[in-house]
C-alpha cells in the first residue's frame, strides 16, 4: 500500500522529510546497469548544452539534475522511486510540443502522452535489466503521475521535478513570457508541491527578477 501523505515535521521552520521510504536493500549491480542504460538511451538526444565546459545531451544533463535532488531531498528514497527520478524525460525529444496543438487542450494531451510514452520506454529498459514485474509497475506508475496527493513517492518525484525546473529552467523560461503568465504558472506550480517542496523551494538562490515573481506570485 502507498505511505499515506503525512510524512513531514517542521523543525524550526525547516520541513524535513521524516518518512522511510526505503525497502529491503536492493540489487546495487542491477540499479547501475538501470541507470547507465537510462543515461546512455538519453545521451543521444539531439539537443545539446555545455556544462563545466563540456558538451552533453540535455536530457543527460536533466537527469542528474533529477537524482541530485533526489539525494538531497529524500535520501532514503526507494529503488523505484530512485529510478523514476533518473528516467523521468527518457527520449523526451522525440515528442515535441510543436507535434500538438499549441493550446492548453494540446499541452495537457503532450503531458499525459508523454507519461505513457517514458513508462513504456523505462519499463523496456528495466525488463532487459532484469527487474521484476511489481518493480517496473511501480517505476511506470510515478512516471504516470499515479495519485500524486494521495501516494507520498508520487509526491516525492513531483517536488523534485518543481525543483528541478525552478532551480535551473525558471529563469530563462520566465525571461520569455509576460509576469501574469509565469506568476499563474508558479502558483499552479507551487500547489503540485508538498512542504518539503516548499521549504527547499524557499532557499532556491534566483536572480533578483525571478525572485521578484516568486514573491509576487506567493502573496
């Protein structure tokens, strides 16, 4: 059964995360073998960026991002929830936005397809690797978004997806619409995060304009 969504304290204003989502200790051979396969499929991606003065796929570069945020926001994450974190875009690019229509109606259809789209792709994977079927049902449900609200892994993944983008995507996004649009859009934002998100969210260090919105849009 899911961890019921109760697993939060605030300690002196700072909300930790105080539930074990761990299981029995797993297969740390198998999990590498998962995640370099992941990050090889993603290391084609078309799409490139220079890090650290070095070239890399963006969907590389978003993965790590993910498991980085993972570590340090639910260090004791479980293997499924580790490994939906690491797979969360799996050959994203091959399904633009432009392939829907440029409305909410078709962003939402882009969404939801795309949900499907990484579990099928991440279940392969983890079928080649040898995971066992509840294994990969689980790593496709947190990729599906499966009852975020009410399932506290799902909560998990969607606060390190918030994070991911507000730490290293907002700002530029921000830069190509107008204020009410991003403030709409960090508000929507803001309710799909847990307490944890929130508190971790607080201490992001922004340029002064995206923090200027962040304050605007919290008021």
């Amino acid at each position: 059964m899911p961890t019921p969504i109760r697993p939060w304290i605030d300690i002196h204003g700072s909300y930790v995360c105080t539930t074990d989502m761990s299981e029995v200790p797993f297969d740390t051979v198998r999990f590498e073998r998962a995640i370099q396969r992941f990050d090889a499929v993603n290391a084609t991606d078309p799409n490139r960026m220079i890090v650290d003065d070095v070239e890399q796929s963006k969907e590389v570069i978003y993965a790590k991002q993910m498991t980085r945020w993972q570590e340090k926001l639910y260090p004791k994450a479980s293997e499924a929830l580790r490994l939906a974190a690491r797979c969360q875009h799996i050959k994203r690019w091959e399904i633009p936005r432009d392939s829907f229509p440029m409305d909410r109606v078709g962003y939402h259809h882009w969404r939801t397809t795309l949900y499907g789209f990484h579990a099928e792709v991440a279940g392969k994977i983890l079928t080649e690797v040898g995971y066992d079927t509840p294994t990969i049902g689980r790593v496709q449900s947190l990729l599906k978004k499966e009852r975020i609200k009410a399932d506290a892994e799902a909560q998990a993944l969607e606060d390190i997806i918030c994070l991911v983008f507000l730490e290293n995507y907002f700002t530029a996004f921000a830069k190509e619409h107008d204020d009410d649009k991003i403030v709409t859009i960090l508000q929507r934002t803001w309710k799909k995060m847990s307490p944890v998100g929130h508190s971790a969210a607080l201490n992001l260090q922004m340029p002064p304009e995206a923090q200027r919105l962040v304050e605007r849009a919290l008021a």
